[in-house]
C-alpha cells in the first residue's frame, strides 16, 4: 500500500487533518523516513494508533514490541543490516515459520530476502517503524563488535589514550589494547559509548542472573546494554586496573580516577567508585568533561534578579554564600562559575573539595583524605594560614566545619560552600541545628541559592500539549499563567524517543537582607522565612520551573518531578 493511500486512509478515519499530513509528507522528503515515522515524530499520532492502523489496514496482527523478550537464537538468524534496510526484526520461531515485526508487511521484497537469508516461512506481524528501530537498536547493539565499531565512529583512533597516571601519562591507545582481550574492546565500547550519548554516569551492576549497564543522560537512568554473565569479574578488574584500584580487594568500596585521551585538546575524566554487592562488585562511574563545564555565569540559566543577587554577593569581600541542593543537582559548576569570575592574579583562592572534579587554574585546589586525617575541617583550618582572600569548602557536613566557615566569614574571607538541603529557607535552619548561634548566622552568611537541573525539551520535537487546568492550579499556575501555551516532546531519533535533550538549571536565591535577619535572630520558622523571602520578591524553585515551563524549556512532568510546591512541608534535612 502506497503511503499516499495510507495518508488519505488516516485522514478519512480522522485520525490525523489535511494540514497535519502536508506536514508530515514535507518532513518524510526532508528526513527520506517512513509516512507513519514522521507523523509519530511530530506528535499527530501515538506509536500504539499507527501500529493499530496498519493491523487493520493489512488484515495482521499487531504486537507490541515493548512488552516482547526475543530469544537471542531468533536474533542470530538475520543480521542488524537486514533489519535496519527493510525496517523489521525477528520476534519467534514456530516450527518451519519465522514470526517477522515488519512496518509494511505488504513489502515482499522484504520477505523474499527473509526467507533466502534464513530459509524459513516468513508469518509478518505489524508494528510502527519507530518501535521496531529501537528494538533493533537495543537488541542488535548489545553485540559489542558491532557497537564497539559504531561507537569508534567520529573518533580519531590513534589519538585516543587512556592515560595511566593522573597527572601526565604516556597513554595506552585504546584501539591497540582492544586487539588484547574481548573484556578490553567491551570496556572501551562502555566508556566511548557513554561519551558520544552525552552520559554524565555510567553504572555496571551485576545481578544473580545478569549484568547490566545503564546510563545517566539528562539525569535519568536508561538501560544500555546486558554484557555476557561470566564477563562479570573481567569488566570490574578492567576497570578498577584502568582506575589504579586494588584488584585483589573485592570486599571494600574503593575509589578511584581514569583519564581518556580523545584528541583534539579534548580530556575526558571519569570518578570511578567500586562497591561489593551480593553478586559482584559494582561499578559507577562519573564522567567529568572539562569542554561541557559551563563556567559563563550569564549561561547558567539565572533570570536577570537572581544573577544580580548572586554576583553582588559573591564580590563582596567578606561572608559566606551557599549553595543547596540534593547530589547532581549542579551545585559544583555553579561554584565553579563563580570561582572563575572571582579568579584573578591578585587574589588568593583555595578550595577543599571531596573529590576535586575539575582542575582549574589559578586555584589551589586540595583532595580530602579522610583516612588520614585531612577532612574539611583540617583544609580549613591550613587554609586560614595560607594568607587566603577566598575559600571554598566543597560541603559542610558538621558543626566542626560550619563554626571554622563562619569564624574564616567573619574575619575578612569570602567562603564558598554547599550543604544538602531542600531549598534556601531551611538551609538557615540546618546551620541553626548545627549548633551555630543565630547571631553567627546573620552576621556571616551573605546569600543562599537553592538549584535543581530539570531535563529540557528537545527543539527537534517540540509540540504543544494540552494539560488539565487543575493539575496547573494545584502545582501552583497563576490565572495568568494558566492561560500560556505549554509544551511536550514528541521523542524523536535526536532525544532518542525520550522527548527530552539537555538540562536547565533553576535558582531560588535568597539575599540575606535585613528583615530576614531579624527573623533569624527572633527565631521565626522556616515557613515563615520562606514566606518573607517570597514577599522579597525572589522566586522559588517552583515558581522559577512554572516560569520555565511556559518560555518552553521544560515540561510540566519535569516541573513536578524535581520541585516541590511552596504549600509544601519544608525542612533543614538533606536533599536525597
């Protein structure tokens, strides 16, 4: 059946208007996809009605890919190119028949080659194309020669290193080292493929019955792929070996640097962590990519105030700003930007961090050593001999810490620091049960800045989406902005289906200005300092994803997924 008549066909049945198939017939000349592709990537239609469609239209059943598990023996009989050419995948074998998920099952080319390429009987069933792509991606691609070559696409391969000491190395070359041992190419495809796929995390984790390896991409987990079971010790002995990390010790966590090599000037870091779980030991690694660090404060995502807020405070010549937040939510390139718009010739800055991420010139920058005494506390305390114009003290964890930080704010340093909490009115209150005295409190502390990073929306599929006008009212829409258009992404080839490419990062910052200080001093609570600072004009983390959400950045599901709402309970507790 032409796509010409499978157009007409969904707009008789009123499943898609006129308008909506021009678009998508201009996007299918542009992009050489499939009809139906298209109009599932502009959103006209889901997956699930075209899939639905074409079952009727050719009289076959439809299956639904997600929901299958196909046995790696069917997946053997036809290779990844045949799949991707005529856009179908193997889903069971029933006697002399292969059972064959096709987009067009009317494609008799297609089955012609099946049947010549297996020598079985070709039984089609229908699903949508973009489905079908991403089973052949997710199924085809855990075959590591095939990914490892993909992977290795747009790289210079004798540029590559990975570099064994983390100063200076000379470097293995990855590509060489990949002739050694299958173990070695898989564990490069792992960290390449990350690369490539903008991760910031990257998780093998063994199980009873199997080893996985996800991928953090925009802050959330997406399952990558399922390397063989008894590869599971050679992949964490690679990688602790390629991480400098004890090999013989499997019963203690360790941590640990590597260092890739890509070429063209480009270093990628990785944070690597080891930890004994029931089944093995599982590895995380955090991949830190000096070329992504944004450290343009204007780029950030601050709205015009809150950059003012910020900036003043961290230019004035004594007191302390903090940075609050849960783990990944961006606090460290927030405090690297300010560090760098601070970093002058004429100033002395030294920073305490557990890990140092990022090396950066000018600072001096100190690795904690717990194990031997070196904790922040201890780098404080050196650094107030170190003749210091600015400190930053990577997290306060104790009162210990807290008293040094406030003691080194009030005798004429600026210091830089984080603390978990939810939001910036409760960090007041978290020093409080530090035990700081109020008094400490308001005379040190300059400014608190809460953040979160929510996910954006990918500019390739954005479309406007309806949402219930009691689900905005509840998550705290003016009338006024209720009103204001909202959007979704589709999920496209550029997101990978997810409808989301790249995180915004946004700020509640909170000026200590004098009525807050007098509430501090006469003991007033959270709620009612989080409702001076509203009254003070700054926006909170819900209201600055409402003023995202309606400019079209993010969604209204991020909205709620990383903010909480300003009627909701908020404490001094961590951040988790």
């Amino acid at each position: 059946m032409s796509t010409d008549r499978i157009g007409e066909l969904l707009v008789r049945q009123k499943l898609i208007s006129l308008q909506q198939l021009r678009k998508a017939q201009e996007e299918q000349r542009k992009d050489g996809t499939s009809l139906g592709y298209a109009l599932a990537k502009m959103g006209f239609v889901s997956d699930q009605q075209i899939t639905d469609f074409l079952s009727q239209q050719y009289r076959v059943q439809a299956v639904d890919l997600g929901e299958y598990e196909i046995d790696p023996e069917v997946l053997k009989l036809l290779p990844s190119e045949v799949c991707e050419r005529h856009k179908i995948i193997p889903v069971s074998r029933a006697g002399s028949s292969l059972i064959v998920a096709m987009a067009d099952p009317s494609n008799l080319h297609a089955i012609d080659d099946i049947k010549f390429t297996t020598g079985y009987n070709v039984e089609p069933v229908v699903s949508s194309e973009a489905s079908i792509m991403e089973a052949v991606d997710r199924y085809y691609n855990q075959e590591t020669n095939i990914s490892y070559d993909e992977i290795m696409e747009g790289f210079d391969e004798d540029e590559i290193e990975f570099a064994e000491d983390d100063l200076e190395g000379e470097g293995i070359d990855l590509e060489r080292a990949s002739e050694d041992a299958p173990v070695v190419r898989l564990c490069n495809a792992i960290l390449l493929s990350a690369i490539k796929k903008g991760a910031s995390d990257i998780h093998v984790e063994p199980y009873e019955k199997q080893l996985r390896v996800r991928y953090r991409i925009d802050g959330v987990l997406h399952d990558e792929m399922h390397p063989p079971m008894k590869l599971k010790n050679a992949i964490s002995s690679r990688l602790k070996i390629m991480s400098s990390l004890d090999i013989a010790e499997r019963r203690l966590p360790q941590d640990g640097r590597m260092k890739l090599k890509l070429g063209k000037g480009r270093e990628m870091d990785f944070r690597v962590n080891s930890l004994p779980t029931l089944w093995g030991e599982k590895i995380c690694m955090r991949l830190l990519d000096k070329s992504n660090l944004q450290l343009d404060m204007t780029k950030l995502g601050f709205d015009q105030k809150a950059l003012e807020d910020f900036k003043d405070s961290i230019h004035k010549p004594f007191g302390m700003v903090l940075v609050t937040g849960p783990t990944g939510s961006g606090k460290t390139t927030t405090l690297y930007s300010a560090l760098s718009d601070l970093n002058k010739v004429s100033t002395n800055i030294s920073t305490a961090e557990d890990p140092v991420e990022y090396n950066l010139m000018g600072i001096n920058q100190v690795q904690m050593h717990d194990d031997i005494g070196l904790n922040f506390a201890a780098a404080l305390r050196a650094f107030l001999r170190q003749d210091p114009d600015i400190i930053m003290v990577g997290e306060i964890r104790d009162f210990e810490t807290a008293e040094i930080a406030v003691k080194a704010a009030l005798t004429g340093h600026l210091v830089l620091s984080t603390l978990h909490t939810n939001d910036a009115p409760s960090t007041i209150s978290r020093l409080l049960n530090m035990g700081i005295e109020p008094f400490l409190v308001t005379a040190s502390v300059n400014l608190v800045l809460a953040q979160r990073l929510a996910r954006k929306i990918c500019g390739e599929c954005r479309i406007e989406t309806e949402v219930d006008e009691q689900v905005l009212v509840d998550s705290g829409f003016t009338e006024a902005q209720s009103n204001k258009p909202l959007y979704r992404g589709a999920g496209c080839r550029a997101c990978g289906d997810t409808g989301y490419k790249g995180r915004v990062a946004l700020y509640e910052v909170m000026p200590m200005n004098d009525r807050l200080k007098e509430m501090v001093l006469q003991g007033c609570s959270t709620a009612e300092i989080k409702a001076q600072m509203i009254q003070d004009g700054v926006n909170t983390l819900r209201m600055a994803a409402i003023v995202k959400a309606i400019e079209g950045v993010t969604t209204i599901d991020e909205v709620l997924r990383v903010t909480m709402g300003d009627g909701e309970a908020s404490d001094g507790g961590g951040g988790h």
